[in-house]
C-alpha cells in the first residue's frame, strides 16, 4: 500500500480572491480528491480570522475505505465565499498547525494558497516552523519575498502562480512531493473547436499505483463514457501499453475533474485520452502519478537552481535523473516548458502610474485591504483583462542540453524582469539498475527579484 501523509490546504477567502474563485473551487476539490485510504486531511479558510472549512469535530478526517471523507471535503470546498475584509496569512497557518499538530498520521504538510500579502492578524513569520509550507503566490499582488521566506523556513516550497489556469498544475506538483510518489506527466493545454481531443503518453515503470487525474475549466462540462461525446460531455479513457482501453473508471467525479486509481498498473507506456464537443475554449490540465512499491529503488528528477537571481543576471537550471541511491539514470529526452514575465511588478508601477492614480474611485469595495499602488495595479490588472494582459509572461520551451556529468541544463539569458519564473521540465530516460524506461515532471520557480 502507498505511504500515508496528513495535509491541510489553508485558502485565502478575502475579496480580492475574485477573479481566481473558479479555479481555486475546481483545482482545490480536485487536489483533495487525490487522497487515499488511510490519508488524513483537512480544509482551512481564512481572510480576517481562520475558520475550519472541513475539519470534523475539529481534526483531521482520517479517509476510510469509503472515500466518503473526500466527498464531504469537497462539498465544504464548494460552499466558500470569498468576501473577507483583509488577509491574514499567519492566522490561516496557524490554524492550520493546530489540526495537524495532533494527528497521528505522517508525514504531514500544509498547502497555503494566496493571491495578496498580510496585513491583519498574525504574522506568517512568528509562526513557528513546524510542518513545511507549500506556498502559493497568486497573481501579482503578493509579497512573493514573505512567501519564500516561509516556505524556505518550514522546509516547504514556494510556488508562483501565473494565471488561474496555472493552479492545478501546481497542485499537481505538490501532491508528487509526498514519499514515494513521482509525477510522470503534468500538462496543461486547451481543448478548442479545432483541437477537440488529447492523447497524453505516460511511461510508467514498476508502480503497486498508478494515479490519473483530469482537471478542466468549466465545471458545466461533465465526464463520460460515451466515446462520441455530445453537449457538455467529455470522454475520458486511458490506453494501456497494450494498446486495449482500461476498464478502469475515475473513483472520484466532481464538476470539473476526474480521478482515477489504477492498481498494479501495467509496465510501458499508458496514453490519456480526453474528446469533447464543444465549440469555445476549455483549458485541460492532465497528472500522471507513479507510487514506488517499498523496497523497488525510487528513480526522480532533481532539479537545482539559485534560491533567487537579480534582474539581469543570467539563470540556470540544471537537472538530472537519479536513483534514491544516487545512481544516475540515462536521459534520453529531455525539455524545459518556461513561464517569466513579460513586464515586472516594479516597471508596471511606473509605466501604467497614471492610470493606477485613477482607479481611487473604484477602491470601494469589500475587501477593505490597504490603499496601496501595488493594490491598485492588482485591480488595474483586473480591469483590463481578458482583453489586455497588462502583466504578460512570456512561454516558451527549449531542449536542455547535456553539461558536466550525468547532468543537463538550461540557461536563461534574459531576466531583466522581476518575478516568478516557472520551470515545468519533463525528462525521459532508461535505468540500467531496474532495466526500465523512466518519465519523469518536476516545477520549480526561480523568484528574480528587481534591484
């Protein structure tokens, strides 16, 4: 059986959260609906104070062989408000120590989501380090600096979020951080008029789990078995390496998502399948897991970057393939998907200074957070979109080349903007020690900070 682990995913419910309400509801339901028999979880949100969302009898929910936990978090998830009147990070982290604090399951962590900075209540610094913090920074309003330092500080990580639409790939990370799981394919696309179905090929070497998860933007759209879907339906499958369709269905269904667990999954290549029949945009974001049996040698891409890089220095990332002994493995292909931003925080400042002094007016609204330009070009960004993407980024994906050793890299001339750059790097490769094929994904982020 896989390892167990205790999580608790603290969500900032203020106002300013608006325009990522969609996706957090989806892609947060999604993530909770990884869990497993034998997991403990719970939900906190917090804005002004922190409130348990789904803790009962105020613990952690202990996921039986039902998954009725699962279900009943997800249900909590789906009736949040986001109208708080400030942020209170520290309070959200805080609470959510207390319920992990107790609980007998481990290993344990917190999933911390935001999209602005503290200002009320405790700071998320004089919290003490006790379980790592996943922290995730949320557009372009947050102190990016006070995330990392708590991340770096409970031995957790920090994550930039680009776009809604970024989130659950994020998620996707995070939940490969447990022990013994490995992310084999993490990816984000659309599914349009023109391109109405997917094929995801996902390499799986020995694994007692295979774990497949389908998240989508519109929760309109529901799964099915129908291999000629019609109306809001989405046909999803997955292909075993033989090539037969499994009789595997998701476990776990929501409006938006579906799971799938597959028991002592097939050795080889497996493809994910997705059609609809729609007629707009709905952006798809597919995860692939691989759970390592107890005593099998556990194959993983380490990744390695600077902790942070000024504006205008150069970047590199370098990554390998290696054994939990060490033991590197052969790489065969391997890519680099990079998300930085076009226009940095601190030149929107100054470029759109006129138009942010003009938005006073419409700071009226309930979350009565600071008057600050940083606020209003959080909101000046809002206003513009989808038309105008006053902070774009910048994508673009390039072959890592063989360096020094068993290792490849990747070097980034161009930083002469400040913010998160994100890394999604995918890697193919063949293990002498297992005589296995191997696919492996990791994210990191790279804050470049503006001098």
């Amino acid at each position: 059986m896989p390892a167990t682990v205790s999580a608790c995913l603290i969500i900032d419910t203020s106002a300013s959260m608006q325009p990522w309400v969609a996706n957090t509801l989806i892609d947060s339901k999604a993530f909770v609906s990884y869990a497993l028999a034998g997991d403990a979880l719970a939900v906190i949100n917090y804005d002004v104070n922190a409130s348990n969302c789904y803790a009962p009898n105020g613990q952690m929910a202990i996921v039986d062989a039902t998954l009725s936990q699962i279900a009943a978090a997800t249900q909590a998830i789906s009736g949040l408000t986001f109208n708080g009147n400030c942020t209170n990070i520290g309070g959200g982290i805080q609470a959510g120590y207390n319920l992990l604090t107790p609980s007998g399951v481990s290993p344990k962590a917190t999933v911390l989501l935001t999209d602005g900075q503290q200002n009320c209540g405790t700071s998320p610094i004089s919290v003490p380090p006790t379980f790592p913090v996943y922290a995730c920074g949320m557009g372009s309003a947050v102190d990016a600096a006070q995330l990392q330092q708590v991340a770096s500080r409970t031995n957790g990580i920090y994550y930039g979020v680009a776009y809604p639409v970024n989130m659950m790939q994020i998620y996707n990370q995070i939940r490969s951080s447990q022990p013994r799981i490995q992310s084999v394919l993490n990816y984000l696309t659309a599914l349009t008029s023109s391109q109405q179905n997917l094929l995801l090929p996902a390499t799986i070497s020995s694994a007692d789990l295979q774990q497949v998860g389908v998240v989508w933007s519109d929760p309109n759209y529901v799964y099915s078995n129908n291999s000629s879907p019609s109306g809001n339906q989405l046909y999803i499958v997955l292909y075993q390496p033989n090539g037969q369709i499994s009789a595997i269905t998701p476990s776990r269904l929501g409006g938006g998502y579906a799971i799938f667990d597959v028991p002592s999954p097939q050795i080889g290549t497996w493809n994910v399948y997705v059609q609809w029949a729609g007629t707009s945009s709905l952006s798809v974001t597919s995860g692939v897991f691989e759970f390592t049996p107890s005593g099998v040698s556990e194959v993983s891409l380490a990744l390695e970057a600077p902790p942070l890089v000024k504006a205008g220095s150069p970047l590199q990332l370098n990554a390998r393939l290696l054994h939990d002994d060490g033991e590197p493995v052969t790489i065969t292909s391997i890519t680099a998907q990079v998300l930085a931003p076009r226009l940095s925080v601190k030149n929107a400042l100054v470029k759109y200074k006129d138009d942010i002094a003009a938005l006073t007016p419409v700071l009226d609204e309930p979350d009565h957070e600071q008057d600050t330009p940083l606020r209003r070009l959080s909101l000046l960004h809002r206003l513009y979109l989808p038309t105008h993407d006053i902070l774009p980024y910048r994508r673009f994906e390039a072959p890592m080349a063989a360096s020094s050793g068993d290792a490849h890299a990747l070097a980034v001339s161009d930083t002469s903007q400040g913010g998160s750059y994100n890394f999604c790097v995918r890697a193919t490769g063949y293990s002498n020690k297992t005589k296995e094929a191997v696919q492996r994904t990791q994210i990191i982020t790279v804050p470049v900070i503006d001098t």
